[in-house]
C-alpha cells in the first residue's frame, strides 16, 4: 500500500499541526488494513468516527478521475452552503488543485493513500483559511477499490461561501534587507581596561 503526500514547499503540516480529525480518521483507516489490504467500505463504523463525522466524507469512484459525493459531514457542506451529496468532489476545488485532485483519484484507484495541503482562496470576505485533505480507498464486496474514505480538516472559518481550495503554496524564504546583507561587523580591539 502506498501513502502519497502532494504537499507545496514549506507549507507541510507537521505532527504538532491542530489537524486532530485528519490524523484520528487516517489512524482509523490505517488500522483496517489487514497485511496491506484495502480495507472494505462495510468495515467503516460510523461510531468508531464519530469525533470526526463533522469533518469526514464517502465518495464513490465513478471514473479513474472523478469522484462523487455520497456522504458528507456538515463542516465540510459549510464551506459550499449547501448540502454536496451527489456532487463531484473537485468542486472544492479550484485551478491546479483540481488537476492535482485528479491525479490524486488515480492513484486512489490503484489502492494508494493520498494527502493534499491546501490554501482557501483569497478576496473579499474570505479569511485565511488552511486545510488538509486525505483520499483512502475502500473496496466493495468483491474486492474492487470503488470508494474512498475522506477527511477535510480545516483551519480557519469559510467565510463568504462557496469557498474552493487551491493547493497550499511554498513560502518564499524572506528577502535579506540591507541590514542582513551587510557582512559581519569587523572586530577592534579597545586599550584600557582590566588586565
């Protein structure tokens, strides 16, 4: 089983992140495999994942890059205004996040966990707004990878909705200033002084 992380530069989510939902439900999922086997979407307890419902979705897989909705807890509906079942998932999305998210699908697909960092898009009544997605699939009774088990966590309030995701992007390392650029200051010695 293979974990992919399209995680942009520096923006990584590091393990003292305030993401708790995101690292329970991938633990959760985690736990399921049986010597790496996708685990099956009838072994997914509601109740085992009910600290996380708000934050958690059940997609259906309906072609090697698009994934419908069938599930959806209220926090991530809050980001759209609406209720979202039926709807495809890219549609949190906007611009390279949704060819990322594409790939992504694919990959799930073939029975690998994904993991996306992404940014709220900016304006006018959009605060700053962070989160990480994670795409795991989940095989039907026969043994085909036909769904997906996810979890968006966010960071931050919606907003002005719908509020779409773009991939987080790498922080700039700061220009120096002059005052940084400047080469250390030379040492002189003073006279006078104790011995």
């Amino acid at each position: 089983m293979t974990d992919i992380g399209i995680i942009a530069g520096s923006t990584a989510f590091d393990s003292n992140a305030t993401f708790s939902a995101f690292a329970r439900v991938c633990s959760y999922w985690a736990d399921l495999r049986q010597q790496g086997a996708v685990p099956r979407r009838a072994q997914i307890d509601p109740q085992a994942l009910a600290h996380a419902l708000p934050d958690v979705f059940l997609a259906e897989i309906v072609a090697p890059r698009v994934a419908r909705l069938r599930l959806c807890g209220h926090r991530i509906e809050d980001l759209m205004g609406m209720d979202m079942r039926g709807m495809p998932l890219s549609v949190l999305c906007q611009g390279d996040a949704r060819a990322a998210l594409a790939e992504a699908l694919e990959q799930v697909a073939l029975g690998a966990r994904v993991t996306l960092s992404l940014q709220g898009e900016s304006g006018f009544g959009l605060p700053p707004l962070r989160a990480r997605l994670a795409l795991m699939p989940l095989a039907d009774e026969v043994g085909r990878i036909t769904r997906i088990l996810g979890v968006i966590e966010r960071d931050g309030e919606p907003g002005r909705t719908p509020r779409r995701f773009a991939l987080a992007k790498p922080v700039a390392p700061p220009e120096p200033t002059p005052q940084t650029a400047r080469k250390s200051p030379v040492l002189r010695v003073i006279t006078g002084g104790r011995q």
